[in-house]
C-alpha cells in the first residue's frame, strides 16, 4: 500500500499525497455527484488542451462510504511567496491576469450537455446556501448585495463556468517557474467578477498581513492583473462594476465558514481578530481596500 501523506489545505475535502503512485487523491464531502466531479474533470482536461497549466485528473472515480475520491497528477513545485518580491511583483501580477483571462474566455467555449456543476441564476443567487448560516443582519445585507446583481444581464463577456476559488493557495510554481493551477473543487457557473474579486481579495490580504505598503500594492497589483487580463479576455465594464459587491460576498462567505469551521471556544488571538474585523468590515460596509471604483485601475 502506497504511503499517504495528508496535505495541508482548505475547510471541505481531504487531500493526500500518494508517495509511491506520486499522486495527489481527493476525498470529496460527502454531497458531491460522481456526475458533479466528472464534469469538473472535463472543464480541467478542457483548459489544460488550451494551455493552461493544470495537475491532469484521472478520471477513475471511487465510492468511498458516500465520498468520491479523485487521483490526481502530482505538481512538483512550490506555493506562492507573497514576501518573496522577487516572485509577487508587477510581472508576475500581469502573468496571472493572463491566466484568468484565458480560463474566462476558453469558458465561453466549453460546452457541454448538461450542466452538473453548482449555477447562479436570478431565480437562485444563493448558489451555495450561505444565507442560512448568517444572522438577521447579515442576511439583509447579503439580499441587498445579491439584489444588485439582478439588475445586470447575464451574458457571454461577464458570467460562465469558473474557478470560483482563484487565489495565489490554489497556485503552485514550479521550479522552471511555470504557474499551475490547482483545485478546481468549487468550479461553478458564476459571473466572471467573482473570480477576479477573490483573487484580489486573498493578495491584498496577505500583502497587508506580511509587506505592508497596500496603498502602492493596489496600483502595482490592480494595474499589472488588468493588463494582463486585457490581452486574453475583455474586462467588461459590468465585471469591473461588480467587483466591490463580490468582494462584499467573499467577506461575508469567509466570516460564515469560518464561524463553522473554527473551534469558538478555543480561538486563537489571530481568530479573534480575523472574525471581528470580517463582522465590523460588514456590517458597517466598509470598502475593501478602501476602494469604491476599479476602474481607476485600468
């Protein structure tokens, strides 16, 4: 029996590094479909043909007492660094713009039969049932959040199948230092703002919590990611206006999966702080990184 090392990673699946098969198996939650993952295999086979650099699946899935596993092609490399400046800076920024770009316009191209995988639609924008979890005053502000997306048409240039959890945890550099992208696990039809509100949601973030200078970050870093999204995908100009509401929603996803994923009795300081801050952040809607128009930035 190959050794099985558990890796560190995010709040729903468990993920192993299979030492002697070197691969990478998943065990999914136990409501995901084998129909659901098949179709997130195909969408990364899908990308990987049209140059994106992605772990190619295997498409043998396993009933494990109601979880599917999944195997995986295990990347040799490294996470992003963001103290490292000589990897997070203006190139490397522009780099990944690329990356989502083209992930978002292949999107408009990948079609399929039948859709498995989570959608938003006007009837249903609370696509993963994160309304539930939320207190009264929250819930009100999560409604009027999802009501301004209503008034916006869905069309081929804003809204498609996505990563939906785009962020530099989910990269991997190689030591050729070719980008890879990884867990594809919450890919969903969803507006093309969500991806690239998450993205710099998580960069800000951990740029303020490691280098500080955020005010310098957001010019280098929004203006870099925009180029170079520019040159695979239109940046549409309804993207652009939605991404201060995304960036709204994520504060409000992370704040509920953290209250259910973290022990509340045994907090550390850093948990303290972070479930504080996300609860004034919203509740006073604040402006993430103090800003109200991104396109300034382009």
């Amino acid at each position: 029996m190959s050794e099985k090392i558990r890796l560190i990673g995010g709040f729903h699946n468990e993920v192993y590094y299979l030492k002697d098969e070197n691969k990478i198996l998943r065990i999914s939650e136990v409501n995901k479909t084998e129909q659901s993952i098949l179709q997130e295999l195909e969408w990364m086979e899908f990308l990987q043909k049209n140059g994106i650099r992605i772990p190619l699946p295997e498409k043998k899935l396993r009933n494990y007492n109601g979880r599917i596993t999944t195997f995986f092609e295990y990347i040799e490399g490294n996470p992003v660094e963001v103290k490292n400046q000589g990897f997070w800076n203006s190139k490397t920024f522009e780099k990944l713009g690329r990356i989502l770009g083209k992930m978002h316009a292949l999107s408009k191209n990948f079609e399929v039969a039948e859709i498995h995988r989570p959608v938003w639609t006007k009837d249903k924008p609370d696509v993963f049932s994160i309304k539930s979890n939320l207190d009264p005053g929250l819930k009100r502000i999560y409604d009027d959040l999802m009501g301004k997306l209503l008034f916006d048409p869905v069309a081929v240039d804003t809204y498609g199948l996505i990563h939906n959890d785009f962020h530099q945890g989910n990269l991997i550099v190689t030591n050729q230092g070719d980008i890879v992208v990884i867990d594809f696990d919450e890919c969903s039809y969803n507006w093309f703002a969500q991806d690239v509100a998450v993205f710099f949601y998580h960069a800000y973030w951990q740029q303020q919590s490691f280098n500080g200078m955020t005010d310098d970050f957001c010019q280098e870093f929004l203006h870099s990611f925009f180029a170079g999204y520019q040159a695979e995908n239109l940046l549409h100009e309804i993207t652009i206006k939605q991404i201060p509401i995304f960036l709204k929603l994520r504060e409000i996803y992370l704040y509920q999966l953290f209250l259910q994923k973290w022990d509340l009795d045994q907090l550390e300081e850093w948990q303290k702080f972070t479930l504080d801050n996300l609860k004034n952040v919203i509740k006073n809607q604040m402006p993430y990184a103090g800003i109200l128009d991104f396109s300034v930035y382009l």
